[in-house]
C-alpha cells in the first residue's frame, strides 16, 4: 500500500474548493496553512486580472498549479464552436499570464448532439488550440468527467476516451488530468493510469470523495474519508506510471461551504494524511 | 434508422412507472390504454401475494413481462451475504408464482468494499441461487446501472461487466437486462449489446430518457423524448442482436408522480411511438 504524504509540500488547493472565500483571502490562509499549491480559476482574477494573480500567489510562496478551466468545445452550430475556440486561446493567454503549466479542459457536451460527434468537435477544438498553446508554453489537461456528466458538461466520460484523443492529436501539449471523482469507478482505471504514465500525458491529480448517497449531482463532493474512494490505492498507481505533481483537493460542496472556512482547511489538511 | 414502433405489441410498463396508482389500478389502466405488458416489482403483491397478482395481471390480457428486483449481493459480513442469497431464492419463488419469466436483479454494492470484491460476491451470490433459478424455471437478468450508482447500488457499472458476470457463470438461465438510462454514455455499448446477443444474454429492454440537468440522482427520470438519450438507435441494436422482447417503460420522476397519471399514461404511449 502506498503511504500516507509526509508533509504537506505536494498539497494544492483548488480556490473553488474554499468557495466563500474571495481569491487574495483564499491565497493568504493557504500559505498560512502551510499549502503549497494553488489552482486558480478563471473567475478569481476578474479583477486582478492574471498576471497580478499569479504574482499574488508567488509572493505567498505558493505555486500556481493549473488554471480551471478551458474546454466546452461542443456546439450545434459552427458559431458556437468559433466562439468557444476563441474563448480557448484567451484562456490559454490567462493561463500564459498567470504562470499555469497547465489549463485544464471540461471538454463540453451538447444534449443534441450524439456523444461521438461531441468527442470529434472536442477533438477538432483541441487541435485548433494547441499551436497557441504550445507557442505560449501551455499545456492542456483534458479531465474525464464522471459519466453522471455526459449529457451536458463532458463528452469525454472516460480515461480511454481521453488517451484516445491525446493518441489522435499527439502533441507533447496535450495531456490528461486524473480527478478521482471522476474516474474512481472505471474498472480499467488502474490500467488506463499505467498507460497514460508510459505515455507520457498525465498532467494532473485531483482528489475528493464520493458521498453515499450523493445529495446532489454537482454539490455535494466530500473531502478525503468521508466517502469510498480508494484514494490512497489510486495515488499510488498514478506515483507508479511516473507523476510526480501536486495532489489537487477540488471540493465541491455546499455542505462544506456553509461551514467555517478556516477549520474545514484544517479539516482537509488533516483528511489529506490520513486518507489521500 | 429503425423504424418507430407500429403499435403497443411489445410496450410494456414498470408498476413504478406510475407509482401513484395501487397495483390493482395500474393493471387496469395499463390494459385499458392498450399496453401489453408489465414489469411486477415485488411490492405490487405484499397483499395478494405473487401468484393472485399474476392472475390478476393475465385475466386483463397482460403479459407479466419481469419481476423487480433481486440482487444486492455484496455485503461486508458473511451473515449479511447469507441473507442475500436467501433473499433471492424467495424472490425466485415469487418470480415463478407470478409467472415472470425471469428476475431484474439490481447487484449490488457496498460502500466499503472494493468494486472488485463487490463484484466477486455478486458473482457468488449468482451462483448460489442460479440451480434454484433454473428448477423454477426462471433466468436471472443483471442489469448493469449507470456509475453514479457505484459505490451503493450496483458495483457492475457496464454491460462488459455484466457480460464478463455471465461468462463466468455460463448458464443458460442467467442474461443482461440493458437500460438505456444507466448504459448511455458507454462507447462500447452497441458492441457490448452485439456481443450479449450473439452469446444470448438479452433478456430485457428497459426505456426512459436522461433529463439534463438531473435534479435528482434517483427520481428525475425523463419520458422519453425529454432528453437526450438515442433511444431508437439504442433499440436499433438490441433488436439487431436478436432482442425480440418487450419495451419496458421505467420511469422513476417524482414530477410525472405529481402529475395526473392517467394522462401521463397518455403521454407516455404517445412518447414510445414518436422517441422510442
């Protein structure tokens, strides 16, 4: 069994996972804590802009791990799929701005179009990024969202779709992000892992927990023991294929939100030791 | 594309469609809208007792299509394993009392034990109550359930599982019930549903539609039509393998629950004719 983390030295933060707290709160008590990472959303730097959020992080001491999130490429009309092409290149430009290796993409899905035609416009939207971002030294993590998503928020539900498109694309930019959550209940996740390892495109690690029952499809995620993801087992197989980044704690939950913000970072320190 | 359905021959309905009506009232109204058949679940009969409301249901020229559910194997105790097994013989006696011909058995699955060995127990469990099964004359069908239902419900998440299940056990009282709503999003579903009717494993088509966003994980099920799912394809396929049963309705929706059933019952034929 892989063992528990030392420290905290390969902990990251997702902002959205500490919700009610604006972005410059959020950064100053996550270095306080001792965090030593950060993912930043998009939405974090509507003032800042990014570069001053990036430097805002730096000067905390903290890393900026990714930047959350580009994608959603489907669309029934070429229009649609232009705009969301466009809003891509800017993000990757945020992501640029703000020091992020890594943008990571919510591939999108539209309830009219089938699965496989939005697997092939998110595959069409991703090449048509990719020069940007590699010319801005950007790469992009494609995350398979959990299959309760399909429908609406991502076409690409599994490891193996995902590895599929990085396979068709072959770009050194191009990679997948790994979220628990997600993936835990694939039965060939493990192997999809070792294979994403040898070939060289896992970019990312995000942790959380799976509730029973699941109060609410979006909401109601649980920090690391309080659900049945075997997360520790899954660490160990994506330390196995070779990652070696941040463990991502991406915690959505109103639950968690209504709660008192400093102990529950208390909480998920404590929960990342003892259950990640 | 396949065609539409002709008439209602093969249309069945789940009791728990229409969950407001009683039993006895459901039975009558299916048979006065002209539908064929009925799926029975085991609380239909906690009064009359399986074989009467067998009776019931054919004396109004219904067939009884299924009986709902057995399964729920796993268990993290070898008492609790026993009471399953146990549970499901009496299931099977129903099962035969009522005239179903075969058990919709919903596996399974215990938050604290991995998928795997919640898997491996439901396959032992299938094979402690399969003799019996086959003297009562009555299959077993596993029906796989969407991953959001993983850690609580149904550790076989894909048809493959089901398929590998099957495999294992090999016997001809033992099949797959595919449902469009758990096995949508899966991209190897139309090969999987190839496969299981070359190795004759179909035994039931269950029909809804996938409502985006899902207001509620259990009961937010759509009419078909209502959202997303490639129905008719999806049907395309099973009857492509050789499936040649009835269309079973199962819709789980606390809002068509509060609308007036009768002409729900309306809407829901005239939906199977335009959707399905």
């Amino acid at each position: 069994m892989t063992s528990p983390p030392r420290d905290f030295s390969r902990l990251c933060i997702h902002t959205m996972t500490t919700k009610p707290w604006a972005f410059e709160e959020a950064v100053r008590r996550y270095a306080a804590a001792g965090v030593a990472g950060v993912t930043v959303w998009r939405s974090d730097f509507a003032d800042l802009g990014p570069a001053a959020a990036g430097e805002l992080v730096r000067s905390h001491g903290l890393s900026v791990v990714s930047l959350c999130r580009g994608g959603f490429f489907p669309a029934d009309s070429a229009g649609g799929r232009a705009r969301a092409v466009d809003d891509n290149l800017r993000c990757i430009d945020e992501a640029a701005a703000l020091g992020a290796p890594h943008v990571v993409l919510v591939c999108g899905s539209a309830p009219g179009l089938a699965l496989a035609e939005s697997r092939r416009q998110i595959a069409e939207g991703i090449a048509a990024v990719l020069p940007h971002a590699a010319a801005s030294g950007v790469k992009l993590a494609i995350e398979p969202l959990h299959p309760m998503y399909a429908a609406d928020r991502s076409a690409v539900s599994t490891m193996s779709q995902a590895r599929a498109i990085c396979s068709q694309l072959k770009s050194p930019w191009l990679g997948i992000a790994v979220d628990v959550y997600h993936t835990w209940w694939d039965d060939r996740l493990e192997d999809e892992i070792r294979r994403s390892g040898s070939e060289g495109t896992l970019l990312a690690f995000h942790i959380s927990d799976w509730r029973t029952p699941v109060a609410d499809i979006l909401e109601d995620r649980g920090v690391m023991g309080e659900g049945c993801i075997p997360i520790r087992q899954i660490r160990g197989w994506v330390q196995e294929a070779g990652f070696d980044g941040f463990n991502e704690v991406e915690i959505f939950s109103r639950r968690h939100w209504a709660s008192e913000q400093a102990r529950y970072l208390e909480g998920i320190k404590a929960a990342y030791l003892a259950h990640s």
